[in-house]
C-alpha cells in the first residue's frame, strides 16, 4: 500500500503543478499576477488549493479524490482553454526540476520519516525554476551585450502602446536592400530587460 500512496502522491504533484504553471504561463511566470489579477480565482481553489487540501486532510481515501475528481476535471479545464500550455524549455526545467524534487521529499521520507507533502516540493520548483530562469537569462544578456559590442550595429528601437510590428516589418523592407539588416521574427516581447 505505500507505493499507492507514493503514486497518488506523485500524481497530486504533477496535477498541481500543471495547473500551476499553465496559469503562471498565461501572466509571464509573475507570481503575484497570478494571486492577485487573476479573473477566475475559484480555479485557484479547484485545482490548487482543494486538492492540496483535501490531500491532507482525506488520507487513505483521497485517492478516490484525486482519481475521480481532480484529474478528470483538469482534463476537462484543459480542453476547454483558449491558451493551452506551451511545453518550452522553460515549462520543461520546470517539471523535471518538479519531478527531482519530488523524488528527494521521497528520499526524506524513507531516511527520517517525514511525511511526504504536495505543497513543498510545488513551492521549491517554483522558487527554483525562477532562479534557474534568472540564472540562464543573465547569461544571455551577457552573450548578447559582448556579440553587440563585437559587431557594433545600427540599433532602431520602437515603442509604442500598439503597432509596433507592423511598423518593424515595414522598416525592415525599406532598409534591408542597401544595409545588412536584422529584425526580431513575429511579435516577440522580452520578459525581462
């Protein structure tokens, strides 16, 4: 019966995690836009706060929950939502940095008894995914400041509340006759500066 509990505690995890960051997804990896503008908070409470919750206090029986409840009606929100989650190298750190934690909080349990919980091992790969992200952009930045220095281009920078493509792609064929031109492709926003 322990490796059910292992299993049902595992799938929890990943259940959660998946809501989690499909939502942080659609607010640019923002956590507090998440709690504090998200539109539909009583998602919040149906595929992260309830089944945290009801993972505690149910025991033996929450897989009944978890099997019945939580992963089928997941699967339902997911079908129904305009904006799916993309699986980009970030979202994928993201889950692989989930599943190693979650293994650990198992290591923890076998060697001091501690029981295995849903909430920290969520938490930590949030934290840790952030800093990860932090971690490798600074390291772009840096890739991209010593390539501008090296090749000492032309810089056209547009701002604007809209049109701000439409403008580019068209700069873009008035000069890439007589210069060596460069543009960023679709409509591209950075998520950080």
């Amino acid at each position: 019966m322990m490796y059910f509990d292992y299993i049902t505690n595992f799938i929890t995890i990943l259940a959660v995690g998946f809501y989690l960051i499909t939502v942080l997804q659609w607010y640019n990896y923002k956590i507090d836009r998440v709690i504090f503008k998200f539109s539909k908070y009583q998602w919040h409470i149906l595929y992260f706060i309830l089944p945290i919750a009801t993972y505690y206090l149910a025991g033996k029986f929450y897989w009944i929950y978890l099997f019945f409840g939580v992963i089928p009606s997941l699967f339902i929100w997911n079908k129904k939502l305009d904006k799916k989650l993309v699986l980009t190298a970030r979202v994928k750190r993201y889950f692989i940095l989930l599943i190693i934690l979650t293994l650990i909080s198992y290591v923890f349990d076998a060697y001091f008894k501690a029981p295995h919980g849903v909430f920290l091992p969520i938490i930590l790969a949030v934290i840790g995914s952030e800093i990860i992200e932090r971690i490798l952009f600074n390291g772009y930045k840096k890739q991209a400041k010593n390539k501008l220095k090296e090749i000492n281009p032309k810089i056209i920078a547009i701002t604007a509340s809209y049109g701000k493509t439409s403008i580019k792609n068209y700069l873009y064929q008035l000069l890439e006759d007589k210069f060596n031109t460069y543009k960023t492709p679709r409509s591209v926003n950075t998520l950080k500066v």
